[in-house]
C-alpha cells in the first residue's frame, strides 16, 4: 500500500468532518485551499479537515502525499513535511485547577529527523488527538516499509493520463470484443473507436492499437495488462481506471441488446472478480449508463439532467464509485469528460464529477436564459427550448465525435487498402490473406456505416433540440398573417401533430406536437422559417401572443 492510499484509508478518524478526494465538494475544496495553501494545484488534495463551526472549511487540516497543513482558528497555517517526521508521541496529564476540579490536559508532540520537536496541540484543535498521533506514526512506519512519499494526481481523465494507460485501456475493450466470437464486429469496432477519440489518443499510439484490433494473434491476457496499467499509473487513479473499464465493457456488451444481463457474460464476471468489484458497484454503474442514455432518447432538458446527475452523485459515496470513475474516459455515448465537465458546469454543476476547472476548461459553454425577460420567456415558451441547451451541447460534442470516427474509420480503409495492393503486386498473398482483409474491410465499411447513422442521427437530434416541442397555434397564425407569409403556415403545421395532453390535475388539453419522424431536411427548414419569422424572438412571440390572445377574447 502505498503512503497516499494509507492516508486516504486511514485519515477519516481524525475528526468529525474529513473530506477525501475525489469526494472533496468544490466549495470547501477552494476555501481549504485559500485559506491553508493558496499555490497548492487542487488536483494534488488527499483529504481536507474541516474544524469550522459551520463547515466553511477555512479551518482545520489539508493533506497531501508530502505535507499536512494545519489551520487553526485565529491562527496562521503551519506545514509539517511528512518524510521529515520521525515520531508523535500523545500525552495526558491531570491538571488541579483553582476550584480544585481536575481536568485532563492533551498534548500531542511531533519530533523530526534533525532533531527538532514541535508541540502541535494547538494545531490541531477540534480533531482527536489520540488518532491524530496513530495516523501521523502509521505515515511513519509505511516510510520505514520502503513507502515513497509522492504527490499524484487524484482527479485526472482519462485523456490526459500517459498514452500508454489508454493503448492498454484499448487493449482490454479489444479482448471482450473478441471474447464471444473471436471478432470485433462492425458495432464494436465504431463504438471502440468513439472510445479512442474522447480518451484523445494520439497518432502514434493508433496505428499500433489498431494493428491489436485487427489480428487477435496479438492480444494479451488482461492480468498482464492490468499489472502494466497499475503499474503506470497512482493507486488513486488505478481504482478509478478499474471501474471506468468495467463501465466501458458493459455499454459495449449492452451496444447490441440493451435488454441483456451482465451477469451473463462470463468476460464481466471473471473481470469483476479479478478487479474486486461488488455486484452493488456494477448495479450502480448500469445505472449510470442508462442514465446517458436516456439524455438523448427521452430528450431530457437542463432541469432533468442536472437532477438525475445529482442523484447518482448522491449514491455514488455509499456504493463506493465515485463519479470521477463513471466518466474518467467521458460519457458513453461520445462525450469527452472535459465536455461533460463543462456542459456541467453551465448548470452550476461544474464540481460534481471532481474533475478539476483548469483541467477541463470550464466556462467553455455558456448556458442561456437568465436575465430580465426570464419571466417572458416563460410564458411565450422560449425557456423551455433554452432549457435544452446541455443536451444541446452533447449532441454537437457528439457529432464532433462522430466525425473525428469518420476520419478514423477511412484513414484505416486506406492503410488495409495500401497493404493489400502492396501483397498483390509482390504477387505474395494467399487466397486465406485475401479472405481475411476482405473481412476486416467489410468490417470497417460497416463500422463506416453504423458511424454514419450516429452522426446522421445526432445531425437531426440537434436541430430537434432547437424546436419547440409543442408549437403556439396563436403565435405562429399571427406571425405569418401578411401575403408574403401565408405560405409558410402550411407547411410549420405539417410538421406538427395535435395531440391530447393531460397536465397533474387530469385537465385535458389540445396541443401541436412536433413530428420527429419528418426528416432532417424538413426540420432544418421549418428551424430556418421559424427563425426568419421571428418565433424565437422575446419581443416579437409576446407582441404575436398578446395579439392572437385579444383576437381570441373578441372572437368568443
């Protein structure tokens, strides 16, 4: 174990309220580091000690795998360097005040390599004293065990771990690939590489995985693998990597039947034993991959996203996944987590995942809708189409995805290409060579193809995002009232379906829905005609529905 892992496993005991990455909340995070260690890169914070009476977090302690921070009430931060210490001693002595009570005194005393002593007891006010000197010896006696003191990342992606973390990353969804039927299909082989673009891979490292996901003759056994991975990368970041894996693997297994049981899957069950991850664990991330998902196939808005993330963030501690580890290699339907971070962000979310600010560049996407006429766009129904914009952002990430797969997919068909017209000039291949580059070629348009549909899909998915759901009869008659726009009447309404909704009360009402089945094209244009006319401008939807509203009134 290393001295990072003990002070994470062991560091709880010391006080009431102690915060361990990656489940540091953001606020008291910053104000710990404000107030103890203004230059310390939050990425490097093992645990913060909160001893404020209202859990500020200004007081207390911070923990790095190289120095303790001590902040006490109404007192400067003292730093002790770990590897410097020697020893703490505890101690008790009873004192006989005036009135002639007795009371015990605690005094915890810290002696260091050179010699020095340091009385810390009114550092560490508020915590226990007695685990305080347990904790400090037990770094102690891990440095005698040949423990190095190190300070590693603790909320760190995927893609910006070494390039080849994410090479053996690639190499263990390439070996559940094959595992069934010795093959990676056309829908593994788009999905792997929608993987490989969010983890960033770079070139180099693509053109050796992609020689391992197309002859099997290479594959090695995943515990060689995962010995490599551990071996490359912190304790911290191995656990997550561990689970991020499994997550990846489940959605690849779910890719082609999302009613399948991973219990079913002997690769699953054989990869959950040998990682040590409970059943509670993988339940908990199916539900983290059902709830990407149904972002886009309920279309869910802001409000419903930013909801559902909370509660798996509020179940993540107790089942112990955090969700760093559920989007360390981004979301699984081909968002990036420097993306999903800051898409979060924009909802005010930006600490959930524990990826950090500076790493994942929030403030990139900037949510709309607030602001003055917040009321306005309420009622003209404007808000609702702003309350998208988080899925909104998704599916243009998602598109980017797609199209940097595309490039992928055609630089592969051009190598294999390359090399089978190599073979046939040197007049060397084999009828058996040729079958088996046919396969993979026939492999890749697929993937080509399939890749194509997601694109084409989340193409249309955008623009969906943008229109209203349910259409204002009212708003749209009005705005298309002069000569020159009567034309452009028939055709919103086409694209619309009346329907009978029921609001909570049971009341029924008659509404336009807007018919997703019409194609791209369609949509694309009736955005275009909506725009034109100004449907989705403030000021002319409230002049267009205060006037359809007082011609309603008349008319009745």
């Amino acid at each position: 174990m290393s001295i990072e892992r003990f002070i994470k496993e062991n560091v709880k005991g010391i006080s009431e309220k102690v915060y361990v990455a990656p489940d540091i909340p953001e606020k008291k995070l910053n104000a710990a580091i404000k107030s103890m260690a203004p230059t310390l890169d939050p990425d490097y914070v093992l645990a913060v000690i909160d001893t404020t009476l209202f859990g500020g977090a200004k007081d207390g302690g911070l923990i790095t795998g190289m120095s303790l921070y001590l902040h006490p009430i109404g007192s400067s931060t003292s730093e002790i360097v770990l590897e410097n210490l020697e020893s703490a001693h505890y101690n008790e002595e009873e004192i006989i005040k005036n009135d002639g009570k007795t009371e015990i005194k605690q005094t915890v005393t810290v002696k260091f390599k050179d010699g020095d002593t340091k009385n810390i007891s009114n550092l560490i006010s508020g915590m226990n004293y007695v685990q305080v000197t347990e904790f400090l010896n037990g770094i102690v006696e891990k440095a005698a065990d040949d423990c190095e003191f190190t300070m590693s990342s603790q909320l760190t992606p995927l893609s910006m771990m070494d390039e080849a973390i994410k090479m053996d990353y690639i190499k263990i969804m390439c070996n559940f690939a094959y595992y069934d039927d010795e093959i990676i299909d056309s829908k593994e082989y788009a999905e792997i590489l929608s993987l490989i673009v969010r983890i960033e891979m770079k070139a180099e490292a693509r053109l050796s995985i992609r020689a391992y996901m197309l002859d099997n003759s290479l594959h090695e056994e995943n515990q060689i693998i995962f010995n490599r991975i551990a071996e490359l990368s912190s304790d911290e970041s191995y656990e997550l990597i561990k689970k991020s894996i499994l997550k990846d693997i489940i959605y690849l297994y779910r890719a082609k039947d999302k009613n399948c049981d991973w219990k079913d899957n002997e690769f699953i069950m054989e990869l959950k034993a040998v990682l040590k991850i409970s059943d509670e664990q993988i339940e908990y991330i199916v539900e983290a991959i059902v709830n990407d998902e149904e972002i886009l196939a309920n279309r869910k808005n802001d409000s419903e996203i930013a909801k559902s993330m909370k509660d798996l963030a509020a179940k993540a501690t107790a089942v112990g996944v955090p969700m760093a580890a559920i989007y360390l290699s981004g979301s699984v339907v081909g968002v990036s987590a420097a993306g999903l971070t800051s898409g979060l962000a924009t909802l005010g979310m930006g600490g959930i995942l524990g990826f950090s600010g500076m790493v994942t560049g929030i403030g990139v996407a900037i949510l709309l809708g607030v602001g003055a006429y917040k009321g306005v766009k309420k009622l003209t129904g404007i808000s609702d189409i702003e309350n998208n914009k988080q899925r909104e952002l998704m599916i243009q990430a998602i598109i980017k995805n797609s199209q940097k797969s595309m490039s992928y997919l055609i630089e592969d068909l051009n190598e294999l290409s390359r090399q089978l017209s190599i073979e046939l000039s040197k007049g060397l291949i084999t009828e058996s060579k040729i079958q088996k580059l046919a396969k993979i070629i026939e492999m890749l348009s697929k993937g080509a193809e399939s890749t194509t549909n997601k694109l084409d899909n989340a193409i249309k998915e955008n623009v969906i995002a943008k229109l209203p759901k349910y259409l204002s009869e009212t708003r749209v008659i009005e705005l298309t009232g002069d000569a020159t726009k009567v034309k452009y009447r028939e055709f919103i309404l086409s694209c619309y379906n009346e329907v009978v909704v029921r609001n909570e009360e049971g009341v029924s009402t008659t509404k336009y829905e807007l018919n997703d089945l019409k194609s791209e094209n369609e949509l694309s244009q009736l955005l275009s005609i909506l725009e034109n006319l100004g449907y989705f401008n403030v000021k002319d939807a409230t002049i267009a529905s205060a006037k359809g509203f007082v011609k309603n009134v008349f008319s009745n």
